[in-house]
C-alpha cells in the first residue's frame, strides 16, 4: 500500500481539505487527489464524498480513519524513529497500561525506575483492554499492564496482585465510617456507572446480579478518573477496584463490598517474543510498589 497515500488521507481528515493538505505535505492540490484516488481503488471502498470545495468523509471513510489512526499517525513517526536508531537513541522501553492502572499504580513505578535508571527513555501508552491486547499481538510494546485475564491466543500474563472490588463514596457520606459494606446497602444509592461493554461494568454488574440487585444508574462514564471525581463532587457511590479509586483519595472513601469480589492485576506480554532485558528492571519497580499497596489498598500479592 501506498504510504504517500495513507499520509495524504490522514492530512485530509485533519486538516479539512485537500487544499490544506497539499501545503502541509508540500504537494499540490491535484498531487493530493490522485493519492486519495489511489488509496480507495486498492481499499476498493469510497472515503470521501466530493464537493466543490472540500472532500468529506463517507460513513466507509470514518470507519477506516476510526480503526487505523494510530498506524496512520505513526506514519509520521518513522523518519523520527529511522534517525533516533542511526543516532542509537531509540526508545529504550515500550509499555502499554490500561487506564484504571496508570494513577495507582504505574505512575509510582515509573517514577521509582526513572529515578535509579534516569538515562533509559520509557514510551507509555495508555489503551483499553481489547486495543492493548490488539497492540501487543501486534508486537508493538515490550509488555502491557492491566488487568487480566487476557482473551488473545498471542498473549500470555503473568498475575502480580488482586484487588477487591469497593464502593466508593464522597468524604462524610453515611457508609464512609464503615468498614464493609453489603451489596445491598450499595443499591440503595444513585450508582456513577461505567459504560456498557466495559470490564468495570461488567464487574459491577456481574456483582449487583448475583445478589439479584437492579442498581440505580444515575451518570455512566467511560473513565475510571471521571467516575471517582464525579463521586467526590456528590454525584453518586461507584462500585471499582481499591488500586483504580486511588485517584481521588483526597475527596473518597473506599470500602470493600461483601460478599468480596477481587479484580486480578498483572503483566502482559506477546508470546514467543525475546524479553527486553530492561523490562526487568521496571517489573522489578512494578513488583514493589504492588508490594506497598497491601496495607494501604488491601491488595493480595500473588
């Protein structure tokens, strides 16, 4: 495939037009159209519809911007990268996490490893679970960091902890002394839910209907931050892991639920694929700052 292409199809969509392509890209105007030609007659699928003016999406074209974007901008990338390897200061260590893991317990990690190896360069990227497991396969990164289990025959994992599943309220709300809280009591407030096909809504409703409960959903979210901060803010009680509340522990509380629900934390890897000697190091700083969380988190190291 055509990477001129590819490139002139992703500075269509945006920068707006086949104008502001053109000067971006140092091409002409007609140089940009007969790439964008080229692109759909090997993809045999029409991407734009033509205007006078400008070139719009088709509902065929979105689609393929939506599932190819990262690749397309790492096109942008490869001379970068081609000069870092001449100059050998390629990215030393490739990681992708899942969201709900970056705050609690990532980032300490990172900062711990950057502080004992502060002339090896980290690339960390955040992704949902179904995406990182994609990019794994893909061989993308080194490993990824999530939860697990993970679902492609091309990754294996390695459990590292297990973290209970909590209902977190605001500071000062009426189960905040509490301990423990029984499911049931968790039903009896609006509920900041994640949204449908989410792992932590699946745990959540995997929870509520096995105590045969029909929670309350008064806001979904997609983000596990937004969620506890809408929490701290009076929005609700939202039902995720102690490690993923952590975020906003100035303005929640979180309590474990009964009957207890743990949600298992760890690595990912592409299988048959050598182990970068660094990624040692940093599991090492991943291990100990799990370590750290089994009295503040009440999490199980395994």
């Amino acid at each position: 495939m055509n990477i001129n292409a590819l490139l002139a199809f992703k500075a269509v969509v945006t920068d707006g037009s086949a104008a502001a392509a053109a000067k971006r890209l140092n091409r002409s105007q007609p140089a940009i159209s007969r790439l964008i030609a080229l692109l759909e007659h090997e993809l045999k699928i029409r991407l734009f519809h033509r205007t006078r003016r400008r070139l719009v999406l088709t509902d065929d074209g979105a689609v393929f911007y939506k599932e190819t974007e990262r690749i397309l901008t790492g096109l942008h990338e490869i001379p970068q990268i081609a000069k870092e390897i001449r100059q050998r200061r390629r990215s030393d260590l490739r990681v992708i996490a899942m969201p709900r893991t970056t705050f609690g317990w990532v980032t300490p990690a990172t900062e711990a490893f950057q502080r004992m190896h502060p002339d090896v360069r980290v690339s960390i990227d955040v992704a949902r679970h179904q995406d990182m497991e994609n990019w794994l396969a893909g061989r993308h990164y080194d490993f990824g960091i999530g939860v697990l289990p993970a679902h492609h025959a091309a990754i294996e994992t390695v459990e590292v902890f297990r973290a209970p599943l909590c209902v977190v309220v605001k500071r000062g709300h009426p189960l905040a002394r509490r301990t423990r809280v029984d499911v049931r009591e968790v039903a009896e407030y609006p509920i900041v839910a994640f949204s449908a096909g989410l792992l932590p809504r699946e745990q959540m409703d995997h929870l509520f209907g096995v105590a045969a409960l029909e929670p309350r959903c008064s806001v979904e979210t997609t983000a596990s931050y937004l969620a506890c901060a809408l929490v701290g803010a009076g929005a609700g009680v939202t039902v995720i892991d102690s490690v993923s509340a952590s975020v906003t522990q100035l303005q929640t509380v979180c309590i474990p639920i009964d009957p207890p629900e743990w949600v298992s934390f760890g690595l990912l890897r592409p299988r048959d694929v050598a182990e970068n000697p660094i990624s040692r190091l940093y599991v090492e700083q991943l291990i100990l700052v799990a370590k750290s969380l089994v009295r503040t988190h009440r999490v199980i190291i395994v």
